[in-house]
C-alpha cells in the first residue's frame, strides 16, 4: 500500500499543474523549500536519488568470450583432435589450461571493470537546494522529492524537476532525446499530451544545462525519473579496450595466420619423412601451441588496471581506459592558469580608483591589512595629522563594487580565514573587509534583485541593486593616517546617501569586457569625468606586468522600475569605477611539474582567460617558456589568423591570454594537425567540445563543471597541474611494463617454436611436448609476467622524450631482443634435451630438465629487466641505490620455483605432463645452464633499454 503510495506520487502530470498544484501535490514551500524533518521522512520512503545498477553482459556470457580469440580456438580445436584420437589425459590437459586461462582473463578483466567504474562513479555530483530559506550544496544522491533545485549552467540536472523559474535557462537533452541542440527551458504550464521533447517547463535528469539558471521542484527520483525508466537500454559497461589492445589483437591475428602456416608446413615436411600422421599431428600442436603467447591478454589487463588504480593514488581518475597509454605519449599538455598552475589563493594587493593608487597588505583571506596610497605614507601622516587626505568615494565604490556584485562568502575556522566559492570574489571580500566595509549592513541597504552570474564567455558578472547613488554626493573622510577603518567611517557625515529613487546594476569583470561599456569614470570627487583609457591600461599593465590578475569595476543607475537585468542592459553607458589587483601566487610544486616535463621532451602551453601580460609574468615566473620570450598571443590575434597559418603559430607560442572557451578547440585541433599528442584541461561548460577533440581532455574535479567532467577523459581531483604530470610519468610507466612483458614473453614463444621447427626439419625427437609448452606459456609464463605489471616506475622515465604516437609496437630494437633471447632458449631446451637423453638416455628426463634450463634461464631474464635487478647489479658494481619495492618480483620467483618442483617432483605432474623428477645436481646443472642469460640479457640491455 505505501509502496503504491510511492510509485503514485512520481506518475502525475507536472507539465500541466500550475505552481500552486505544485506546491500541494509535493507538499513543500515555493521559496522556502522543505523542512528538515521533511527531508528526513522523505529520504526514508523513497531512499536514494541513485540509479539501480543494471548489469551489463551476462556473467556467463562474459566468461565464454574469454574463449572468443582466434590463439584460443586453436587449443580448442587440438584439444578436440587429441580426444578424437582417444588421447584422453591429453585433451584433459588442454581444455582444463584453457579453461584455467579463461578464468584468470574474466576475473582480470571484472576486476578491473569495476575499478574503474568504481573511480569513474567516485567523483560525486552535487546539487545546490534550497531548503528551510537557505542555499545548499548537498550531493546529488541526497535528493528527496518536493526538494527546490538551483540549476546554474554547467550543472548535470540531478533529478526530473517541474521549473518554476527561468532565466535564459538552456538545457541539452540529448542523451535522452538525441537532439543534440539545447532546448530553450519555460516555466509555462503545458497541455497533458505534450510529448517529453517538447516539455519545456521540465528539466530531466542526467541532461545538461548549458546556459542560463534556472529553478526547480524534484518531481521525480532515481528509477523513477525518466532516464531511469530508459537506461535499461544503456550499455553501462565499461569498454576494456584501448589503442594498446588493439594492436595486441592485430597482432594476433597475423601471429594466427604464420602458425598456421608453419604448422602445415611442419605436418606436410614431417610426413615426407616418413613420420606417421599422428606422431606429425603432435608436432604441429605442439609448434602451434608453443607460438602462441597465451599469458599476453592477462598481463595487458592487469598491467592497465593497475596504471589506473596508480594514477588515482595520484589524484587522477581515469574515465576512459585508453586516456592511461595515451598519456604516456603525449607531446604538449594545454593547460589552464588560474588555479590548476597557481594557488588560486587570491589576495587583492593594488588598487587604483578616482585616479590613485593604493596598496593593500595582509595575506589570504584574513581581514588583517590596510589599504593605502604610497604618496600618503605613514610618516608623512604621523608628521602631519591634519594630512589631506581626501577621502575617495571612487574607492570606496570600487569597494562596494566588488563585494555586492559577488555569489561567494568567506568563513572562518580557528582563525582560519576561507572562500566558500570563487576565490576572486573572495579577494574582493577581503579587501572591503580591510577597509571596514560591512556586506550585510550593505544588502540591507541596497538588497539584490537580479543578476547575471560570471561566465568566461562574457568575462563579466552583474548585479542588479533597489537604491542608488546620485553621483558627485561626497563620501566620508578616511582617518588621519589615511586608512580606511570602519570607525573611521561617519554615516551622518552623509557617507552612504542612498537615494530611493534609483536602481544600481554593479558591474565586475575583465579590463577589456568593463572599460568597452565605459564613457565616463568617478573621479576622487566623486564626480562623474570622461574616462581616458589610455590612462587604465597603463594602470592595469602595471599591476598585470607583476603578475596580478586585474578586474575592473563599473555601475550604473537605473530607474526603480527597473527590477530584472539581462546582457543588453549592461552593453554601455557604465561608470568606472577602478581596478583591483590580486595575486595569485604559482603552486611551488606546479613549478617543479612544469621543469619535469619539460626534461620529458612535453611542452607545456599555458591556456588562460586572464589577461595577456598577466598571464605572461605568471608564466615567466613557472618557467613556461621557449626561446626567452613570454609574450602572449590573446585570443583577439588569435581569432585573425586563418587555417593554414595558425598550426605553426600555435606551435611555436607557449602562452595564449583572453582565449574564449570556443578557442580551445581551434588551438586543439591546430596541434593535432602539427602531429602533436594534446591533453587539454577544461572546466567551464564550453570547454566540452575541445576536452573530447582532445587526445586526453582533463577535467577540474573540484572546480569543473558537470559538463566538463563528463566529457573528459580524465580528472584531476586536486585541480593541481602537478597531477597532469604525475599522469604522465604513470602512463610512460604502463607502456614500459607493457613492453617488459612482451620483451619477456615472446622469446620463450620463439625459443619454444624455433625448437619444435628444427627438430622437425632434423627429424629428431621433439625436445619438448604439447602440453609442456602449454605449462610454460600459461601457468609459468603469468606466474613470472604478472610482476612485471607492478615494476615501479624508473628513475628516468621522465628523461626521454615521448614515444611517438605512430611507434610499432614491436619496434626494431625489440624484435632484435626477441631474436637474440630466442636464440639463446632454443640452444638451452634443444642442447640440455640432445646432452641428457645421448647420455641418459632417458627422454622424459631429458624433456624435464631442458624446461627447468629454460626456466632458470628466464628468472635470470626477468631479473635483468626489472628494478630491482637493475638495482642490485648497480650494488654489484659499487653504487648506492637503494632496492625497492621488490616484492612482486621476489614473489614472482617464489612462486614460479614452488610450481616447477612441483612440476618435475610430484607423480602426478609427471603422469599429466609426461615428466621426471630431477636430483639435486640435476636442479644445479639446469640452473648453471640459465645462468650465462645474464651475460646475454645485460648485452641485449645496453642497445635495448627497456627502462
Ligand atoms: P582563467 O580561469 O583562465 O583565469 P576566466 O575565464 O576564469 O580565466 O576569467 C577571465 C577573466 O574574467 C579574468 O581575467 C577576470 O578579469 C574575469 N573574471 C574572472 N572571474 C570573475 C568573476 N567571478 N566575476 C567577474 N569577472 C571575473
Ligand atoms: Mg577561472
């Protein structure tokens, strides 16, 4: 009963129901929102505003794809041969190491599924409501129905929401309509049959909202919302698959078509011999077996998983898998300034109104600090009380400027100063602070009534006050030091005469997007003068060659009647009121980012909103550089230089100012065009299109939008610049582990078939069977490359330059190393099996200790590719390096030696595996054989480093 009650409540009509239905129907307040205790019951009767996880392929279904590879249809098939021929111990063994694989691959691969869905899912939506009054950010999952919902653009809608007020707002549905146009958002009721497309006074959950604000009631939940009705159809899996993958995959193709034809080949040779079909039937499974590297598939899925789970440890979450290998290769990152190369701690330290300068002291947030101007020095005041120092309405305007005309607040934790919101507009509370000025004695005076909010389109934000002030009334005077404080201020003394008869719009935003809308300025009177820009630029060039970022503040007045704002109202006729600038001091490990990647032959372009000379200083203060120069390009010259010449352009600049967000994409594609691989930060709403052109779009985790974070590639949780770069060193890391891997595998497949081959063409006996081969490219061959997904990353992976995009996979260094290794394995299995069995003649021991030769031969091998191999031998030689993180490998070796005692000693291996148990000097000869592999493999280092 309660459960239909439930469902009933999401099943009504919203489009058709006017506010007040509304309101009845969810039981809640128009502006009020819900109580507490409402909240609280609702969450209980309706639980959380989630999506029930759909499973996406079926378990089993999962588990028979792991046999879907043309290597593994192979085995099958031998398999189904052997039992054909009654071989029945023999087509056990194959099916079961088959399947034993197969396990390994789907639990590998649900592992590594769920982590990075786990991740992805990690980074929690928020939503801000309004309840009991009051504005709050809650996670999204929070949500009860009836909740008020603020939507702001950039923001993911986080429920189905019935809108009751809009302001441009628009909204992209195209995940659940497929229009891929946002759709102009009404708060008009509409009729009963209009269908979901054209419900434009309703914003669905899971759509985007791209421009404009807008404000809701949650109708619906979870499941009960319309994605959740559909998202059964979507396919939530996550795609395993990368460029790395696929290369494996081709490769195994054409891998497939050679065995084939060798193995025919060997068939049709071995029966010109004279051999019987069955006896050649053996070898050529056994020449098809031994070519294949089975173990591959495993280690590619495990080694990327634990790239991913690296780079989270490092404040990276990766969305799509492919973004670990590719970042390893990329050659410029394009990355934002403000607060992903700097601090954004920002403290206002200049300021320049009615034509003087002042300084501001102090540090962050904290009110502590003075303002004043440098010719009005304390000395000079303390000489002369009676100093003239005017009090400057135009800075205190500028003042009231910055703090009405602004969404952030500041807080205060044991002492501790900070912004709740953007930290420029905390700056701009700061410093009024300083100055004495009191924000809520202020909107009482001169309450909000509009605004247009910040956006890096516009580069202005505006306000919209009931109150004015007619211009030229004069303001208090300053005490005698010529500090601002608040006692200094005299409200009788007629300090802020408000005057009912008008209306003010405050306006903040860049020097280029105020100063344009500007005629006149305030002057230290007070008084309105025509404005000579000329003069502001050479202000703001000042503060901007220091590296501060600059805002510019300006009004107007409007009639009373005026009570809503939009962008034609503030297109001219502003007053100027002055300049703030702030600093915004470099991230020191950002700094150290920057030199690192640099040293890794990556550029770094620095990508900003902010001002040219601005962005400049800062950048020349990080070391973004090339070739000494650090002038920026601004979007402006940027938007005149046409196709053909902006690639080489964009090539040789390293900082781009006062680029739009549409811009990006253009400097984006520009690279590419160059051949360069391009990981680009974002986090605005606009920034979308160039993070998804990108080769890696790197989304702000704390101060991106949803729209940005969806269309990334990857996170950064700490918004940190140094975090790219971490990204990086762990995505050279995966592809040098990846490479090990290969450089381990393939040359026990290639000593294994060089052996079956020759002894075929010799028409000797084979030196090894089928299913010892399968043994060792399964069970010893995961045993001893699984560690090598964990080698940790090498002291000089960030000293080479990338590897380039277009490199195959087996380069020909590689395929060098693979020959020589093969080599040496095939003269191990072939010359132990030829010595023991002449002078024993015992074949299956003979068999037996020509693969614990290769096998000793191989630890050795890995030894020399890894760390800490490479570790000890530096011990050896004299150098102090400390070994570290050696427990893989060891554990690796561990366990590869338990399972070959096992192997040869115990009978029921050797009736699987046709093999013999060996005696202690037996062990010894095998493992004496391995060892001129170090020789070898410290040759084959120095021209191939794999490091
Ligand atoms: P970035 O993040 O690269 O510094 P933005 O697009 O955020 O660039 O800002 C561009 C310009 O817009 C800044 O230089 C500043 O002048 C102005 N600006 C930034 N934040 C605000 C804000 N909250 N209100 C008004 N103007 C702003
Ligand atoms: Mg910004």
């Amino acid at each position: 009963m309660q459960a239909q009650e439930t469902k009933a409540i999401f099943n009504q009509p919203w489009h058709e129901l006017s506010e007040q239905e509304l309101v009845q129907r969810l039981n809640t307040h128009l502006t009020k929102g819900l109580t507490s205790a409402e909240v609280q019951t609702r969450r209980q009767q309706f639980g959380a505003n989630e999506l029930t996880a759909k499973s996406g392929t079926h378990p089993i279904l999962r588990f028979l794809l792991q046999f879907h590879q043309p290597l593994l249809y192979i085995l099958l098939v031998a398999g189904a041969i052997k039992a054909f021929l009654a071989e029945w111990v023999n087509a056990g063994v194959i099916w079961g190491v088959t399947v034993i694989n197969a396990i390994i691959g789907f639990v590998q691969e649900s592992k590594a599924e769920n982590a990075i869905a786990a991740l992805a899912s990690s980074v929690q939506t928020d939503a801000t409501v309004v309840r009991e009054g009051v504005k709050q950010q809650i996670a999204s999952t929070e949500l009860v129905p009836g909740d008020l919902v603020l939507l702001a653009s950039g923001d993911k809608v986080p429920a189905d929401l019935r809108l009751i007020q809009v302001k441009n707002l628009q909204i992209n549905e195209s995940a659940l309509t497929g229009e891929s146009l946002a759709v102009s958002k009404t708060t008009a009721i509409l009729a009963a049959e209009t269908p979901l497309a054209e419900r434009t006074n309703m914003a669905y959950a899971g759509s985007f909202v791209t421009a404009g604000q807008g404000r809701g009631m949650v109708v619906a939940i979870g499941d009960q919302t319309e994605t959740g009705r559909i998202s059964q159809l979507i396919d939530q899996r996550t795609n395993l698959s990368t460029p790395l993958t696929r290369k494996f995959d081709q490769f195994s193709r054409i891998l497939l078509y050679i065995i084939l034809a060798v193995a025919a080949f060997t068939f049709v040779v071995g029966l010109g011999y004279g051999n019987s079909w069955v006896t050649m039937f053996e070898a050529a499974v056994a020449l098809a077996v031994s070519a294949i590297p089975e173990g591959l598939p495993a280690v590619v899925t495990i080694t990327l998983a634990i790239g991913v789970s690296r780079m989270a440890r490092r404040h990276v979450i990766v969305r799509k898998l492919p973004a670990v290998e590719t970042m390893g290769s990329t050659t410029v990152i394009c990355s934002d300034k403000t607060g992903t190369l700097t601090e954004n701690q920002m403290t206002v330290q200049a300021i320049y109104a009615g034509g003087e300068s002042y300084r501001v002291t102090g540090s962050g947030y904290d009110p502590k600090g003075e303002i004043s101007a440098p010719h009005h020095s304390h000395e000079r005041a303390a000489a002369d009380p009676n100093s003239d120092f005017n009090a400057n309405p135009a800075l205190q305007a500028c003042l009231i400027a910055g703090l009405l005309c602004n969404d952030s607040h500041l807080t205060v934790k044991d002492g501790f100063w900070s912004v709740v919101g953007d930290p420029t507009e905390g700056a701009l509370l700061t410093v009024a602070n300083k100055a004495g000025l009191n924000r809520e004695e202020l909107e009482t005076q001169q309450p909000r009534l509009d605004s247009i909010p910040f956006e890096s389109e516009y580069q202005y934000m505006a306000t919209l006050h009931r109150g004015g002030r007619e211009s030229g009334v004069r303001l208090p005077r300053a005490s005698a030091d010529g500090r601002w404080e608040a006692e200094g201020r005299n409200q009788e003394n007629g300090a802020i005469q408000l005057s009912q008869s008008l209306n003010t719009i405050y306006v903040k935003g860049s020097v280029e997007a105020i100063l344009q809308r500007c005629r006149q300025g305030m002057d230290q009177d007070g008084q309105l003068v025509g404005l000579d820009p000329a003069e502001v630029h050479r202000q703001v060039d000042q503060m901007a060659a220091q590296g501060l970022r600059v805002l510019a503040f300006a009004s107007k007045s409007v009639p009373t009647t005026q009570d809503a704002i939009d962008h034609p109202d503030v297109a001219s006729d502003l007053v100027f009121l002055g300049l703030q600038g702030m600093i915004d001091p470099p991230r020191a490990e950002a700094i150290r980012a920057v030199r690192a990647c640099q040293t890794a032959g990556v550029q770094v372009k620095m990508i900003t909103g902010d001002h040219a000379a601005t962005a400049a200083a800062i950048a020349h203060q990080m070391g973004i550089q090339k070739h000494g120069d650090v002038k920026a390009l601004t979007g402006q010259e940027l938007a005149q230089l046409n196709d053909s010449e902006l690639p080489t352009v964009v090539e040789d600049r390293v900082v781009f100012a006062r680029v739009a967000p549409e811009q990006k994409l253009r400097l984006v594609e520009a690279l590419q065009a160059k051949g360069e691989v391009v990981a680009m930060t974002g986090d605005g709403v606009n920034d979308a299109p160039a993070l998804r052109q990108a080769d890696i779009g790197i989304a702000m985790g704390r101060a991106g939008t949803e729209v940005a974070k969806e269309a990334a590639d990857m996170i950064l949780t700490d918004d940190n610049f140094a975090s790219i770069e971490a990204a990086v060193e762990e995505g050279r890391t995966v592809y040098r582990n990846l490479l090990k891997a290969i450089a381990f595998i393939l040359p026990v497949n290639g000593g294994e078939s060089m052996t079956i081959l020759i002894s075929v063409l010799l028409a000797r006996e084979l030196p090894i069977l089928a299913l010892q081969v399968l043994w060792l490219n399964m069970v010893n061959s995961i045993a001893m490359t699984v560690p090598l997904a964990f080698e940790p990353k090498s002291e000089r992976v960030m000293q080479r330059p990338p590897r380039h995009p277009n490199q195959p996979l087996l380069s020909a260094n590689l395929l060098k190393r693979i020959l020589v290794i093969s080599v040496f394995n095939w003269i191990l299995i072939f010359g132990m099996f030829e010595w023991i069995r002449q002078t024993t003649g015992e074949v299956d021991l003979a068999r037996t200790m020509a693969i614990q030769a290769l096998v000793a031969g191989r630890i050795f091998y890995l030894l020399s590719i890894s760390q800490i191999g490479r570790a000890m031998a530096a011990r050896l030689r004299g150098q102090a390096v400390c070994i570290r993180d050696a427990g893989a490998i060891g554990l690796g070796i561990i366990a590869t030696v338990m399972l070959q005692v096992i192997f040869s000693q115990w009978s029921v291996m050797n009736a699987l595996f046709s093999t013999a148990p060996l005696n202690s000097m037996q062990w010894l000869i095998c493992l004496a054989a391995g060892l001129p592999m170090l020789l070898i493999a410290a040759g084959v280092n120095r021209f191939d480093p794999l490091d």
